[in-house]
C-alpha cells in the first residue's frame, strides 16, 4: 500500500513496526517521478507486504531533516522501525528488492 505522509508523528507511528520503504521526493523533480513509477509499477506489486511510504520534502521538510536527506529521491527502508537500507538517486528494483 502507498501512503502519503503528512506529519513526523504520522511517520513515527507508519515505521515502528514492519518493513516500510520510505520515498522521499518532491513534485518539482524529474527523478522523483521516475523513482515513483518505478517504485508503482515494479516494486509495490512484488512486494505487497511493504508499505510505502511517500515524504514530500516540501511539506514535511523536518522529516528531511531527521534523516539528512540532501539528494532526492531518496528512499530509506525501515524493518520493525530501525533503518536497513539507503537508496540515493534513481535505483534499480532489483537493488531494492534485494534490500527487503
């Protein structure tokens, strides 16, 4: 399922359990929506079980913050709410697949 986080209590709340990847992005950013499609088209379906979660950093730009994202997109995969795995910039699914 993909979610749209609002807020650093919804997040806190959203990874605190589970596998949960975390898509930061923002509307303005090409990569961003490339990384989205992908993450739609070919991680979602494959891996149903995972929330993802999508931070725009914009809106959330304390979210950001938190996990020093500078570049984006940049997706960070979270498992029972600690941090597993980085992703910085456009990355294969099968790099991230292989993270989960």
């Amino acid at each position: 399922m993909i979610k749209t986080i609002k807020t650093a209590a919804e997040f806190d709340a959203e990874i605190a359990s589970g596998v949960k990847l975390v898509d930061f992005w923002a509307t303005w950013c090409g990569p961003c929506k490339m990384m989205g499609a992908i993450i739609d088209a070919k991680i979602a379906p494959v891996k149903p079980e995972v929330d993802v979660l999508k931070v725009d950093v914009d809106e959330c730009p304390e979210l950001a913050a938190r996990f020093s994202v500078q570049s984006i997109p940049t997706l960070l995969l979270f498992k029972g709410g600690k941090l597993a795995s980085q992703f910085i910039g456009v990355t294969k699914p099968e790099e991230i697949l292989a993270a989960m």
